[in-house]
C-alpha cells in the first residue's frame, strides 16, 4: 500500500528516480538495461512522528508597538520636491 519503487545505477549507486508505479520503474530501467535497476521500497508507518506547535503568529519584536495611524494623502504631499528643491551632488 505504501510501497515506491526506487530505480539505481549499477556502476555508482546513484539513486535515477523514486517512482510510484512499479511500470514507471521498469521503463526507467529500459532507458539503460546493462546500467540500471529497481528494487522495491516499504514506507514504515511507525517511524513517522507527528508534531503539532501552537504559537503566537506575530514576530516577537511587533508585541508591544503601536498601530501605524499616519495618513498617505497629507503626507504624500509634503514629501514631493519642488523643481528648484533639486539636491546637487559634488564630489
């Protein structure tokens, strides 16, 4: 039921593929006939660990700050530099 099958290079043991189907394992296979095979694999059920973690989903830092109330449309205004406001830059 939870079974893979995993496709390897004879000459290195390089792992090709994991594939689910044991058809897709052997035409991985015929790729390469005198350089590869499959074998099967079993997924072990009762190695899996389950772990549940209930947290705070905000950053420790943003606890304790105020709420931004700074409106953009006074704001915006202000900052723009007029023509002759231009900042020179001398080397």
């Amino acid at each position: 039921m939870y079974d893979y099958w995993v496709v390897i290079e004879k000459s290195t043991g390089r792992i090709i593929a994991n594939c689910g189907d044991e058809k897709d394992a052997i035409m991985m296979v015929e790729f390469n006939l005198h350089n590869r095979f499959y074998r099967k694999q079993k997924i072990i059920l009762d190695q899996i660990i389950d772990i549940v973690s209930t947290t705070d989903k905000q950053l420790p830092g943003q606890l304790g700050l105020p709420a931004y109330k700074e409106s953009l449309s006074s704001s915006k205004s202000e900052k723009l530099l007029q023509k002759n406001d231009d900042i020179i830059f001398v080397p």
